[in-house]
C-alpha cells in the first residue's frame, strides 16, 4: 500500500509541476503562470510562485501567442500567418520571423531531447546531468519533415524564427527529461527504503 500510495504522489507532483499556462511574447520571451483572463487590451495571469495569488499583466499587443496547459495554443497577433495559406515574398521581415516561431511550436517537438537527457538522467545519475546539459546546448537541426513549406527555409528571418523558438523548446524538453530521470529515481529510492523500513 505504501508503495501505491508513493507512486501516486510522484505522478502528482509531476503532473503540478508541469500544469501551467505559457505566454509567448513578440520578443521572444516565455512567462510561465497560470492565464486567468484575456480582455480586450490585455492578458492576465498568475505567477506559480505568488503565494499570494496576486495577478500580473501584460499588455496584449506584447503577447505573441498562448499555450495552455492542456495543449490548445491560441496566437493573439492581428494577422495569424499561415505559411500554407500566405507566400512567403508577401510577408515582411518580421512577420517570417514570427511565422518562422509558430511553425517550430507546432512542428518541432523535441521528443529526442526529452529521452536522451531522460536516460543519461536515470542510468549515469548523477553524472547523467552532464549528457543532459550537452543536449539542452546543442542547437537543433532543421529537418525537412518539420517544416511545412520548405521554400521557407530560403528567407532568413523565417530560418531565425524557426531555429530559435525549436531550441528553446529543446533546452525545455531536456530539463524536462532531466527531471523525469530523476523522479524516477527518487521513487525507486524511497520505494525501496520503504520496504526496508518495514523488514
């Protein structure tokens, strides 16, 4: 029973830990919280380590675009570019460069980050972090299969956009994968103490 009631803790903890809203802003920063409301001039959150519960505000014309926890996104621009529907010589500097960084949120997803950096967590620790800390650094590469117009790949600012917003989410799925190892390990610790404890 000990055991069961360890195993649903871990996964609870972990489930809390990774249930927050993301806020993507036009420059390119990432606010994790948890999004309370979007009015018509801005979008307001919660921080997860305001104890208080206080709420903060960001200016929606500032917000590029939203990703819940449930792993619907919502893009708050004016214009949603998408590349199947718009030509790529129609759009300016700056907008290929933010479709560039919607394109890597819906295409790139970084899964061999996350169990690389998930095994040298569990089978090296604690010198798996190592492993794991080469894959967070390590720039993606552009595959072919992950972008939906590869005519795009010929402007840079869709290149940038792209190549900067996939290895923000690789560095995220390595930390992730990092901390998964971990928990995992912990458990098993604590399982087997446990059942040490009760001999």
């Amino acid at each position: 029973m000990k055991y069961v009631l360890v195993c649903f803790m871990l996964l609870f903890l972990l489930k809390g830990v990774n249930a927050q809203d993301t806020i993507f802003k036009q420059n390119g920063d990432e606010v994790i919280g948890r999004v309370l409301e979007i009015t018509l001039s801005e979008v307001i959150y919660q921080h997860p380590d305001s104890a208080e519960g206080r709420k903060w505000a960001i200016p929606k014309q500032e917000v590029f675009m939203i990703r819940f926890a449930n792993g619907t996104k919502e893009v708050l621009e004016q214009l949603n570019l998408s590349s199947e529907a718009v030509a790529a010589p129609t759009l300016t500097a700056e907008q290929l460069y933010l479709l560039g960084r919607e394109d890597a949120l819906k295409y790139y997803t970084g899964s061999n980050a996350f169990w690389g950096s998930f095994a040298f967590s569990l089978l090296l620790f604690p010198y798996g972090y190592i492993g794991s800390a080469a894959i967070a650094l390590t720039p993606p590469k552009i595959k072919t299969h992950s972008i939906p117009d590869l005519n795009l790949l010929a402007e840079p600012s869709y290149k940038t956009g792209y190549q900067e917003q996939a290895f923000k989410q690789k560095k995220r799925k390595a930390v992730a994968g990092a901390g998964a190892g971990t928990a995992v390990i912990v458990g098993t610790v604590i399982i087997i103490l446990s059942a040490l404890g009760a001999q």
